[in-house]
C-alpha cells in the first residue's frame, strides 16, 4: 500500500510505500503514534485503522493548533 501524509508535522507531506493490509498495520510499519493521525482516507473515502484497503491511503495529522474543520457542500 501507498502511504501518502499531508500537513505539517515533521515527516508529514512525504510518500512512502509499506507493505500493510490496514492502516494501522501502515501507520505502525512507518512508526506513527496514532495520536498524531486525524483522518485516513483513500481517495474521497474515509477509512477505519483496521479496515482492509488497497492503496493508495491518505493520512492527515490534526489540524495545527486545535481549531474547526468545516466541510462545505
């Protein structure tokens, strides 16, 4: 699986490539706690720690200082 992470934390907007069937799996290969990870998607879809997926997945970190996402339609 293609691991791709975005935002701004240290190794955050880099890609790497992992052997893994589930995010956690990825996340724990690559070493990330799972406190820094706020959303995992793949492609538009917003997926589980432990759900089987194929590549390539997307994680984003919390937003950098707290604050609200908003989602417009």
């Amino acid at each position: 699986m293609e691991v791709l992470l975005y935002g701004d934390l240290r190794r955050f907007g880099e890609r790497f490539q992992v052997e893994a069937r589930t995010p956690r799996e990825a996340l724990e290969k690559l070493g990330i706690p799972l406190e820094e990870v706020w959303l995992l998607a793949v492609g538009d879809k917003a997926v589980g720690l432990d759900e089987e997926v194929e590549g390539p997945l997307e994680v984003y970190p919390p937003i950098a200082g707290g604050g609200i996402l908003e989602v417009l339609p």
